[in-house]
C-alpha cells in the first residue's frame, strides 16, 4: 500500500498549479464581470486556453495517448482536482470540461474517421464545443429506463422527435454538435433499444426552447444548460455513432471515469472552499476576536478537512480500481453519494464563516455550493447510489445464506 | 392550555386561504415571467393589492389598530404562515413584506405627525415602498457593535457619510425612503451612539452601487438588495427618526415581532414545500413505483411533518409571549435557529424528490431554499442566537452555583 | 391559543418538585447502591411510596376519578415529566411507572368486579406489581399482527402455550400478576384474533428463562426484563380480561396515553441531563477556561434548549387532541419519533461534557441515555412511525389528485 | 499510488481469518456466559492463546522485530481490523490487547535489562497482565496538563500518592505491574514534570476502590476498569521507568500506534456489525418483507459501506505516515475524531435492524456501540482532537497572511 503520487503525476501537478496561479486566479473577477448573460463565453477564455496549450496543459483528462495526455484514470484525478478550484474557468481552459470530455471519449472509441475528422479533432483543439442530449422532462433521471424521444429510420436518415433538457453548453453558438440518445427498437430490452446520432447543431426542426436555471444560476458563460425540443429533425444515416441499438452500453462507457472526474472536481472546490473559510476566519473580526477564534469555526475547519481527506481517499481507490479492473460500478456509486454530500457541508460551513457576502456574487461560494448540491442528482441521484451499493453488500450474504 | 386559534384568525386565514387560491397562485407563473430583471414589479402587483384592500387583507401585521388591523402578534402569526406559501407575492400584495413592515412599525411608534404624513400614510396605503439601510459590508452583521457610517449634524441638517448593503428593496423606484442607520456620537456607549434618519431616495450623494445576488438570485420584482454608497448626503433635521442617540433602541423595537413574521413565513414556505413533495411523490414514477412507495421518501415526508408542527408551536409560544410578557430575547433567539434549520431541512428534501426540476426554474422550490438558507444570517447568524440562548440557560445554574 | 397549564396541573406540580427535592434526589445514590442484582426492590422505596401517598401525590396518572387522580392526560403530562427527573425511582414511588399504569388502566376500564377486587386494588395500593407479556422473540415488535403464543379454551381452563420476553418488572416477587396476550383465533383476521388473560405469576408452567440486559444495564431494582416460557399453563375461564378475541382492541387502548406519559419522562430526562451538563459546563475547567466557555458546549446547550421546548410543545399538543378527540394515532406517532430523538441527542451531548465519568455509575447519564435508546423501538421503531405519518400526509394529496 | 496490502500482510490475514472462524467465534457465547463478574477471565482465553501462539499469531502489534512480529503499522493495521470482529476476546487472544500493547512497547523501548526480564518477558508470553495508570477523576482528560497524583523521591524510592481511575484490567489478578504516571517535578514546565514507576500490584497503600461501568458493562473478563487509591505507595528508585521528568515524552510515544490499532479494531468492529444488520436484513420479515427490501434498511446498508471504506483508507495512510514520517499528530487526530463517528454510526443503525434484540445480550452489538461511543473519549475528546487539526489547518494560512 503506498499513498504517494507517481512522479508524472506530481509534476503535471506542479505545472498546473502554476498555471492557476498565474492565469486562472488573476482573471475570475474578469471572467465572471464580462459573462453578459448572452451564452456567448467572455473573450478571456481563448487566451487561457491558449497559453494551457503553451504549458502543455492540454486535453489531460484523454487516457488515450493517441489524442490525449495518456493519463491514468488516477493519474489524472488530482489534476482534476485542481481545476475544481475554479470550476467554472480552469476545466475548459485546459479542454478539460464535461460534457465536451465524455464526448471526445466517445468520439475517440465509437466514431468513425470520418466522425472523427468532423467532431473530434476540432474538439480536442478547442475549436469547438458539444452538448449531449440525453436527459428528459418526462422521465426520471434516475431510472433512464424510459426514455421517448425517438431516432427513427427513414431511408437513408434518421429522424429524431422528441424533447430534451439540460442540454448543458448547447446554448453557446460555439456548440457546433448535439450527441442525441433516443428510442430507436421501442419493443427491444434497454440495453438493445436506444441509439445515439451525431447531429450538427443548426439542423433544422431544432429549437432551443430556453435555458434552465440552477439555483439562480443560468452559466451562460459556458452555454447554459438547454431545453430542446427536436421536431421530426433529419440527419443522415453516417451520423450514426457506433452500432444502433447500442447506445446504452456507449453512454455506460462514458459514465465511470467522468464520475471520478465529477468527484475530484468537487474536492478541489472542497478544498477552496474551505481555504476560503480559514481566510476570512483569520481576518474577521466578531466580538472582539477573530472568527477563528470562536470554537464553532474551528470545529468546521476541522471537520471539513476530516471529511475531504476521507472522500479524496475513496476517490482514489475507485480510480485505482477503474484502471486495473474496469468493473467497478459499487464503487463509482460509493463516491458519487460521498463526495457531494461532503463537499456540500464544507461549503455551508464556508458560507456560514461569510455571512451574507457568502451568497451573494463577492465569492465564489454560493456557485460552488451550487454544484455540490446538484451532483445528488447529476448521474443518478444519491438514492440510486445507494440501492446499488446495498444491493452488492446484502448480495455477499445472500449467498452465505443459501 | 389550549392549542384552537380564536375565531377571528380563524375568519381572517378562510379568507386568506380563499385569496390564495383565487388570486395568488393563479398568477405566480405570469408574475415571474414578467420579471424583468429591471427592478420593477410586474404591473399584476397592482392588482392583486386592489383586491386584497376589498377583501379587508390588508396591513394585518400592524398590532396598531389605528392603522393597521389590530391584531396580536399570536393573531397574525398563522396569517404570516399562510403568506409563505407564495412569499414573493402574497406578503406584498397584503402590504405585509419586510423591510416596509418594519419601517411602518417604526413610522407609527416613532415619527412625527409630518413624518407619518409624507411617508407613512402612503406606505400604509401601497402607494410607495421603502428600504432600511443598517448592515455594512465591512462589519459583521453578527455583532452590529461597530457600524462605521456617520450621521452627523451640520447646522440644520445631518451629513450622512459610509456605505450600506443588503438594503432590500432600495433598487426599485417604488421605493421612496430609506431609513438610515448611522453613528451620531462615536464615543458613546453602543445605546446611545446610533440615530436613525429618514432620507428621500432621490437625495444628491446617495449611489446605488449595484445589486447583490443570493444564490444566483437578483429578486429584482422586489426591487433587489442594494450596496449604497452615501457621499455627504444631506437632510434637514426633522428627517431625524425618534430620539437623537437612540437608534439601537429604535432598531431593536422592529426585530422581535419581524422575527415572528419571517419565521411563520418560512413554516409556511415549508408547508409549500411539502406539498410539493407530496404531489410529486404520487405522480412521479421510477423503476415501476411511484416515489411515494420509496422508503425513503416517505420517511422524508414523516420527518418534514414531524418538524414543521414542531417548530410551529415553538414559534407560536414565542408570539404568546411577545403578547404577554414583551421581553423574550431568547426565545426569540431560540426560533431563530429553529426555524431556518427545520425549513432548509424541508426544502432540501423536495428539491431532492423533484429531481433536476427542483433546481429550475420549473418549480418554487429553489426559490423556497434559498430564502431558508439566508434566514441563517439574516437578523443575527444561528451562532449569535445559539449565544443567547445558552447564555441564559447557563446564567441559571450560575446562581445555583454560588 | 394558551401555552399556560391550569391551576390544578400547576399546584400537583408544585408539590411534586417538592417532593423530589426532598425525597427522592436525596435517597438516588441509596437506592443504586442498594440495588443487589436480585431482582427486589431497595426497601427505601417503600418509604418513598408512603411519602407520595401521605403527599397526594399518588396515582396521579389515572384519569379514572374513581380509582386515580382524574386529571386528563394533558393535566398529568407536566407531572410525567416531573417523574422523568429521575426514571428508576419517581414513577415508581407515585406508582405512576409502566408496565403498572398500563396495566391499571386495562383493568379499571375492562376488568369483572372479582378480577379488580382481585388485581386492581393492590395495584393501585401499591401492594403488588403486575407484567405485560406481549412481545416474543422470534416477531418483529414493528409487526405485531404474527404472535404465536396459543391461548385456547380447553373446557373451563385456558392453556397458554408460548414464549414471550421483555416482559418488564416479571422478575420480582412483588410482581403477582402477568397480562398475557396470544392467539385464541388463529384464523380469524388481526382484530379478532387475540385474547389476554391474567395469569397469576406462581402458575404451574411458567419458566422465567432469564433477564434481559440492555446495554448492559439489567433494571433488576424494578424486576427486569424477562424471557418466560408458558409451556401448557393453565388458568381458569374467569381470568379472561374483557371479551375472548378482543385483545388486539384492548392493547391498543393502552398505547395513546401510555405513549404521551412515556415521551414526557423523556422529556424530563433530557431536561435533567441538560441541567447535569450545564453544572459541570460551569465548574469543571480545562486548558483554563470552564466548558461552558467552549463554543462546542455552549452550542450543545443551546440546541438542547431549543429541541427540547419543541418537542415538549408537541407531545403537549398531541395530549390535547387525546383529550378533546381521542383517535390521534398519526400525532402519537409523530411523537414516538421526535422525543426520543430529541432526548437521546441531550443525552449524548451531556456525556461527552461529563467525558468518562458520562458513561460510569457516577452520574445518571448512561442509563438516561440507555432510555431514550431503547424508545426508538419500544411501542414500535421508529421506521414503523414514520411509516404511520406520511401514510396520512400523503392521504391528503392522494384524494386531490384524484 | 497503490491500495493494494503487500504480501506478508495477506498471508498473516488469511490465516487470522482462519483462526477467528475456526477458533474464536465458536467459543463467544461460552466466553460471555463463563464471565462471572468476578475479575477472572473465562478459562477458555488460555486455550486460545496457545493455539494463537502455535499459529505464529502471537504479538504481531510489536514492530520490534527481536520481541515481535517486526510488522509496520501499515502492515499490522489490517489483522489489528480482523480481531476487531470479536473485540472482548481476539486481541487478548493474540497478546494484542491495550492496556498490554502501550505497555510492552514503552517496555520494549525504555526499561532496563531487569525490568524487561520482569516484566516484559512474561507479558510477551501473556503470563501475565498489566495496567497503565494516568487518568484522574478530578482532571479533564481533555487536558492532561494538570495531573496531581505525585510521585516523590525519598531516598532510594518514590512515594506515590493520589488518585487514579479508567485503570484498565488492574483489577484482574493476572495483572501484576501498573506503569504509573505522576508528577515528579510540580514547578517544571509540563514536558519535565512527570514520571513513570513500575509498581508491583501488591504493593503495600494501593487501594483497588471500584470497578466503573461503561454505560451497564463492568468488562469484568478482562480485569475491568479500575479505580485505584494509591496512599504513600513505596518503590525502589530502580522501578523509575526511562529518565524521571521525562513521562510525558514517553505516554506521548505510547500513543501514534495505539491510536491507529484502537481505530483499526473499531472499524472490524463496525465490519461485524454490518455484516450482523446484512444477515438480520435478510432473514427477518416485516410487513410480508424481508427487513432488506425496506428503503430505510437498504439506505443504512450502503451509507454503512460508504462511511466505513472512507475512515479505514484514513486510518490506513496516517498509518503510513506513521511508518515514513513519525510526526503526524494531525492526522492521529483526524482518525480519532473520523473512526469513532462512523462505527458508533454503523452500530447504531445495526442496533436498529435488531429491535430489542439488539440492545440486549444477544448480540455483540450493544457492547460494540459502547466500543464506539467511548472512544469519542479515551485518549481525548473529539473536541480536542478537532482543536489540533484545525490548528494546522489554519496555521498554513496564517503564515501567508504575514
């Protein structure tokens, strides 16, 4: 057993923390002044991702060495969770942020040359960005068992009817291409009824019916998270992503390392929220002693370390886990209940320690809170997680019992 | 002892209920869509308060029976809770929402004839709003001892010089007059160095530096929470409020009572809340049963009862005693804790039953939490008043003790 | 509304505090240290029950002006709580302690002259003392609708046939009598199936297999918790209790109250642990300063204050309604899960301030604790009760939607 | 980054797998109904102890390599997990049980060729037992600094007065040495005030008091917790332990590794707890369902696997820093505050599924929880070990705010 990252690792690590340092950090007031509320992404974002592409802070997250860093699934997790420091700027600036990750994994397995000329060399380049186009109004997140939205053939195409939402980035016209799953055997079992197509963003019968908000929060710097109605929308049969019928097993392929991104993401915001909370503890002044005087900080700021380094921990293993065994969906469902549960209560504490400046815009903690809080459902809300760990751990007894 | 309401309350909350569903709820979707983002309220306000007038709804929350209803503060407190379930609208439609309940608390114990007639008459009668300008960005709001703004006398005037923010309401040009919290005598002990002044909106010096949001929130139909910077601004004497010196004792006469009025609202957002969960629980189904057959999500609606009638007689005895014995700070303190906790709690378990659609804008609930979730801070955090609470149980066994 | 109890509740209750002032507190450390393990009572409680009848305080739970005190269950509520100041010895010396006043209250509303003659006089002399055989092992208590015991009419006999435990106070001699309950209908559904019987406790037949511990603690000053074989135990037809296949009806009659007085020894049990963690919290001093200077205590006390006036509130309200309607299952169950969640949190809290000592013979915080623990089942887990109030809650909305 | 166990460690744990199925879990139910109460360990701990012995699972705690097995910390961590699973047994079994482990190492490192040939050679071959004597009544064990049993020179021997308690196993006779701490030095700063004797059980002026109860258990099997006076106690000057002033420096020593095998054992006792609540789940109906198919059972389940792979990766990399770096009192602290929480969690959702069964004797649990809840104490508070983390946690930020 040995808790010490590779040496890889550690001076990838060095690089990027450099880099927050020196671009990231300086430029969040800027970002977050110059978001108008257009969907269009502020100007600064190119530079950025510019000089990441200089430092050879580039498309990490991409295990394939071919088009990526050729990381490990645990190789790149503490990368992952430096970026979570400042979420809505440093995933992107390194072409590191979902969904355009999980699609360029997709792209980079599934598609075919032609696909991968189209989509996702741009992708990896930053040229453009992508959506996927998955959940539904109608049907609950955490049982994708019934979607409607139907891919049917006609020909030599597919059309595509139905209605999506949290369409997360397609809002921004640098969005050039929606991944859509939909229905298309609806007599057949799940794992052979749903198929995904690759469908440019301007086709027609495409309507962006609105954005949806999180909280009050609509990041529209990022291209929002979208409602789409697809009306009788008609792409060509090439557009097909690896073999119909098969898009379950192809949406499954990219769930596994993007939790354990989710979740690294979501300690570095842990971890800045709880740098934050020790900041103005020191500083602020109540009573006539410092915040971190008084023994309910303190007890915060304890704890909050407590849990972080637990969860950090069991996010560990499962990437450990994924990279030497692959088949590790209890543990996936471990973390993704642990982590935002964690992470949220260090930034309530956060909060707390700021009083009323802690929600409102003059830091960054209210829409950090924002996405822990909205992890319990993203990927299947917390109660799934768990049915699915219960069910392996009663399973080991039921065998005993037999 | 004797837990029936009496029968006017009764009356009163039939017909409230009735307003509710005939004029409240009918428009809430309009009155957010037509929100927009300007600091005006959407024209249907207008409306709705003309009907409540007819109704005998309105000013319920003025104990002062000259002006207002005449209630007791035990009378209107579940009238407030009914107020809740819509808390954008109803509490304003009834010309019964914070800060201008306060401030008319204040006109009519405190102003001169001339004040009550520029300012509180039209108040009373919806005609203007009002704002009060007490927290400063710089000092704690835990521990107001050491607020930093000057009202200072030059000649016949006052000279008012700092900064204020979380003035709610001020954005809106609605909104006339702001009563304003400053140091008038720094050397004083904290009783006797504060005064309160009345100033026009329009005064020269006056800038209204920017909204602030809460959780991505703007609440800008209510004319937003505004940072202010006062330069030198200039009123004549008769703006004083009261008594020269005594503004702490003035700002503390508004706070027992409104802290009853926000606490029953929030009972009823939770109320809200869990209605919502309910409704969703039956009609939402996942992998074959509806959410109401899940363990969890029963007991979620168990505990949500099992806490709200809980904290609801807390918060009523504190309003008995409010009526009978006036001096209650620490029960007071004590729902002050109670209530935002319990509500959060709430909310915070609907939102997870509504899925992704609790966050949006699809559903009241973000909206609910995030008024729960500031009520931590607002008037004093839950640190501050735990203080108080303990300081008195405590004092107790220190007699004994000696 | 009235949160003021009536004149009567407050004179008994006056007299009561006196009495444990003088009587019972000073004689606690004796009545332990003369507990021997043997399953007798110390005889200092002999005594104590002359003093509380000299005192009229006697009986004071039976609502029955004829044989008790004829207060209702709101005006005995106050007094309960009293008792709970210190669990193993008040109820008892008031002969106001379960399993007797149960046991009382069956006998006095459904017993035959000869059967009150026989068993209800001395229980109400406190001459003897009486068990409740109901639970058995191998059934879940949150299930009781599949006891297996067989009480069947053999001509003028009944045979019992069975085991049952947790048969609380069965242990000591001073108990004459057991109520049993089992099935005398096995096919009949759940509200016909069930007979008690009284059955003398020296019958032939009856084996007292052994105590039960909980948490380690034996209860052998009150006669335990036993495991008792009926192996074919005869008694004759007139020791039927009320009608043949009415058992279920009978004990459930005995629930409400007997939950309403079990929460309120509760209540006051955690009012005594809060008044034990406030006198250490002034006087024990570490790293030079009093706990009661630690912000984590003082926040426990004040979170206990605040639970505990909410639960108090609650299980107040739900006497009322016993009182003025009678069928309040569901604000009973909300009870059963609030107060010993409460209470066993207070107790907890005061542990830890009290550190080992907390948890040794020194104080009474173990075995409070160990109360408060086991209220989670006793009378149906929590799980059960929950169960029992979001059934209602969701009632509500399930007639609406139709 | 590696989570696997080397092979040496997976080698010994499979075979004390081998010997808890084989040898220890047959014999618990005779090992508890042979305890007497008297002091005495139930004759069958002998029979265990030779086949441990023959089984090369003898003393493996000691990483001396020349008295012990030579294992890490990391690598003694895991079977230290194991004999968790029968904690009142499994340690004493394998000559790993605390009080004996602290006081072998302190041996093993500090007494002199005569003092180990006395007492540390029959306490490596479990003939004999000893106790360690710190805690005081009078003295918070929050704060040690203050201890004021003395222990003085007079000629050629100390002379020890005071007071101690939590003496654990001292009152069984096969304990024949306490290691006594005690102040040499009362006007030294605290690092050179105290020292550590080695003093015969039988020696004249010692006082065995009382056994203390934890919540209801006397643990009187192995030697109880004792209270011990110790009035003008005489030993020779060569029973002084390492150098005199220099006690604490050595309790200090004591504790890093302790720590980590009393958290190790708490999580194998939370492992059998789950493993109890997995098989109860499954084997008891309620309702017409097995206890599993309940939401709430099922929620425990997962959260139970969740919290507990979390602390063990914890406690296992301050483990690992324990072996690398040595100086890790935070994260010593970290564990002590984490392990704790999570089984006294664990168990008392276990306790739960049982019912009353659960609190009783028969099952481990109810002693399991005791386990758990007292460790929130024994070698500090969580309180303080919270203060210690925080400390560092802020003291990072303190120096950049210089």
């Amino acid at each position: 057993m040995d808790f010490v990252p590779d040496a890889r690792t550690e001076s990838l690590r060095a690089d990027l923390l450099a880099y927050m340092d020196e671009c990231v950090y300086p430029v969040e007031r800027q970002f977050h002044d110059t978001s108008d509320g257009t969907w269009h992404r502020p100007a600064v974002m190119a530079e950025l991702q510019a000089e990441a592409k200089r430092r050879g802070l580039w498309n990490l997250f991409l295990p394939d060495s071919e088009h990526g860093a050729g990381l490990s699934v645990t190789q790149y997790a503490p990368l992952a969770e430096v970026t979570g420091w400042s979420p809505a700027i440093a995933p992107e600036a390194l072409n590191c942020a979902p969904p355009d990750t999980g699609n360029m994994e997709l792209l980079s397995m599934f598609a075919t040359p032609e696909q991968q000329a189209r989509w996702l060399t741009p992708l990896l380049d930053g040229e453009i960005r992508s959506a996927f186009c998955m959940t539904e109004p109608e049907v609950s997140s955490s049982d994708p068992g019934n979607l409607t939205t139907r891919i049917e053939r006609d020909g030599d195409e597919y059309v595509i009817t139905g209605r999506k939402w949290w369409s997360t980035g397609a809002l921004s016209e640098d969005c050039r291409v929606l991944i859509v799953v939909g229905v298309s055997d609806p007599g057949a079992p799940p794992r052979d009824r749903y198929t995904m197509v690759l469908v440019p963003r301007e086709t027609a019968g495409i309507e962006f019916v609105r954005g949806l908000s999180m909280f009050g929060f609509t990041h529209s710097a990022s291209g929002g998270h979208a409602e789409i109605a697809f009306r009788e929308v008609r792409v060509p049969r090439e557009s097909l992503l690896g073999v119909e019928g098969q898009g379950q097993a192809l949406a499954q392929a990219r769930l596994g390392p993007g939790r354990i991104h989710h979740c690294m993401r979501l300690i570095g915001m842990a971890e800045r929220a709880l740098s934050l909370m020790c900041e103005r503890a020191l500083s602020r002044q109540t009573f006539g002693h410092a915040l971190a005087d008084h023994g309910a900080v303190r007890d915060w700021i304890a704890e909050s370390r407590v849990r972080i380094d637990q969860v950090r921990l069991l996010v560990l293993r499962a990437a450990d886990l994924i990279d030497r065994v692959r088949a590790v969906r209890e543990e996936v469902s471990a973390i993704k209940v642990a982590a935002p549960a964690v992470t949220e209560w260090v930034m309530d504490k956060a909060i707390q320690v700021y009083g009323a400046a802690g929600l409102s815009q003059d830091t960054p903690l209210a829409e950090l809170w924002v996405q822990a809080r909205t992890m319990r459902f993203i990927d299947g809300p917390d109660e799934v997680h768990r049915m699915v760990v219960a069910r392996r751990e009663l399973a080991r007894y039921r065998r005993q019992l037999r």
